[in-house]
C-alpha cells in the first residue's frame, strides 16, 4: 500500500511538474501556442487553378458553328446624268455579306440572327469538314433578331446546351464564329454584365454583355462556357466601343427556335398597353428605385381593358413579383402563352386594386 502510494504520489507531482513547465513556455514564447494549435486545423483548401489550356471546350462546340454566306440585290436610284446618258432609272449592285450559325439538331436546323438572312435570297452554308451546301429560311423573328435555317443533310454535330444556362459577371466566355471571314475563329473573355436590357435595339432584349471579341461575321455564332456548352447566340457589339459585345441566352433562343419550327413564327403574351417608365422612388436610406411602369394608352376591348386597367394607372406587380422597368415587364409578358392569365396590382391615384388579364398572341410588328 505504501509502495503504491509513492507511485501515485510521483505521478502527481510529475503532472504538476509538466503543467507548470508548459505555462513557463507559453508565458515566454506565445507563438509556441499558436503553433500548437495550428497542427489540429486542417490545411486550407486550394484555389483551383484556372485551365492552361481551353482546347477542349472549343472542340466540344467548335464543328457544330457554321460559316454563312449571303447574296443580295441592292438598288438605288439613278443620278439625274445617269438617267439622261443611259435611260437608267435605277442602279443595281450584288452585295455579299458573312455570318454565322450553330447547329442545334443532327438534321439540320441551324439558328442564327434574323439580321443576317433578312432581305436576302441566296444562303450557303460552310460545314466545319468543309462542305458548302444551301440553305432554306425556316422563319425568323425580328422582335427577338433571331432566325432559323434548314439545311439538307442528317448525322451533323451538334452543339452541346448547357443544361442550367444561368451565368455570372465574372464567367469565362468564348466566341466561336466567322469573323472577318475566318471560319471558326475563337476568341475569350468574360461575362462583363447580364441582364442587358437598355440597348434599344429590339423589342425584347435581355443580353448576355461579354468582352470577348464580337467582330463583323460572328453575328449567330456561339458563345460558349469553359466546359464548351452553348450559353447563347451572339448578336452584335458596341459600334463605338471596343470589346463589348452583346449575345442572346440560349434559353430565350432555343423557345423561339422550337416556335418557329412547330408554328412558323413566335408566339408571344399580348397585355394591349402602351406602357412607359416611370421616375425613380427616394428611399429613406437615400437610395432611389424604380417602382412599377406608367400606363400611356390602352387597346379597347384588350386584355389590359378588359382587366379594367386604364390610362394614368400604374402597374405595381406581375404574379406577385415587383415591376422594375418596362423592358423586363414586357420581356416577362412575351414569355408567357396567350392564353394564360396573368395577376396584375395596379395603383390608380392613391388606391391599388388587384385585376387579372387574359393576354392575347401578340399582333405582327
């Protein structure tokens, strides 16, 4: 008993001993502790290091996007000496323009912009084995500039689509079209902004802005993630800007194709209202928003009459969700089938009331 004793005792004292020891060290040297205590963390995950190279993603997408080649009859009328020396009342010119396209079926639906095949009646297209075949226009459609063309053959490659388009400020990007003239030719840069909607070029806009180049040929060409899917249609670029490039998203691209194909053109939500943007709110922080849009006129006996909406009004809501500016209004209105009913919340004066609308297929341009 007393040999286990001093054996307990000995522990003891050797505990306090190494305890006392420990707060001695910590005492004079405090990075001892941080030390210490750095060895239980686990080490910091490693940023992933961005592609050396994105030749897998162009090859992925690369023999899906086609060269487009157009004729066109130009006139003009005939100078005054002209028309006295050679009895001309008209001058004629053949102009050839340059485009792109991307197959999205194996038996030859090509989308491109509408701008490209507008007025013009001979198309060839360039395969990426090298093939030059016709091609006939399907349908187009101005309000969104987009277009479909048909080509004769089975078996083509096909772009991949990516299955959740959403992209991010901030996204690798890549250009794939016939720019200048040079089939396939690819260029990279960044998503610079989403949701463009101010350009005033179409009726309904909602653009994916890049700074990867867009040059003169690359109108319906691709633009692709760094994983080589399909995130949109390029459409055009800033005349008086540099590197600022505009393409439609391929989720507002593929419904208008799949239209176009099923019906012949687009069908769209009509509201019947002239609608205009109004003044921005001040908040209480300072801030200032844009709430709802301004009704400018109605159509009689439309879905916006019939719902008992009227000039002067204001439109708060669309099924619940906030009305920012006319553009995305219109944009969401257009989305929808005619047919389907919408919930509008409308401000007359100081007084809201909630109504429902009927939308009609909207009229041709």
């Amino acid at each position: 008993m007393t040999h286990f004793r001093s054996i307990l005792g000995f522990a003891v004292q050797a505990i306090i001993a190494g305890l006392a020891l420990a707060f001695v060290l910590v005492y004079l040297w405090p990075s001892l502790a941080q030390r210490v205590a750095q060895v239980d963390e686990p080490p910091p995950e490693p940023v992933a290091a961005a592609p050396i190279s994105y030749a897998n993603a162009v090859n992925r997408a690369a023999p899906a996007v086609v060269s487009i080649y157009t004729r066109s009859l130009e006139t003009r009328p005939a100078n005054e000496e002209t028309q006295q020396r050679f009895g001309l009342r008209r001058l004629y010119r053949l102009r050839q323009d340059l485009a792109s396209g991307v197959l999205l079926s194996e038996d030859g639906y090509i989308l491109t912009n509408h701008h490209v095949i507008a007025l013009v009646r001979n198309i060839r297209i360039a395969l990426w084995d090298g093939r030059i075949v016709p091609a006939t226009v399907v349908g187009s459609d101005p309000a969104s500039d987009l277009a479909v063309l048909k080509i004769n053959l089975t078996g083509l490659p096909t772009a991949p689509v990516a299955e959740n388009p959403e992209v991010q400020v901030g996204d690798v990007v890549l250009a794939i079209g016939n720019a200048l003239g040079l089939s396939h030719t690819v260029t990279m840069g960044i998503v610079s902004a989403t949701g463009r909607n101010d350009l005033q070029s179409l009726l309904y806009e909602d653009f994916i802005q890049t700074d990867a180049a867009i040059n003169a040929g690359n109108s319906g060409g691709a633009l692709i993630n760094a994983n080589g899917e399909l995130i949109g249609i390029n459409t055009r670029n800033l005349d008086s800007a540099q590197n600022i490039g505009f393409t439609i998203p391929i989720g507002i691209a593929q419904n208008v194709m799949n239209q176009i194909i099923e019906y012949g053109s687009v069908r769209r939500g009509w509201l019947g209202a002239d609608l205009a943007d109004v003044n921005p709110v001040a908040q209480s922080d300072g801030s200032f928003i844009r709430r709802g849009v301004g009704v400018r006129a109605v159509a009689k006996e439309g879905p916006a009459w019939s719902a008992g909406i009227r000039q002067g009004d204001l439109i708060i809501t669309l099924d619940g969700e906030p009305v920012v500016d006319v553009n995305q209004f219109l944009l969401a209105i257009s989305q929808r089938e005619p047919g389907s009913k919408v919930e509008l919340s409308v401000l007359r004066g100081t007084e809201s009331f909630e109504t429902y609308a009927t939308l009609l297929q909207q009229p041709p341009l």
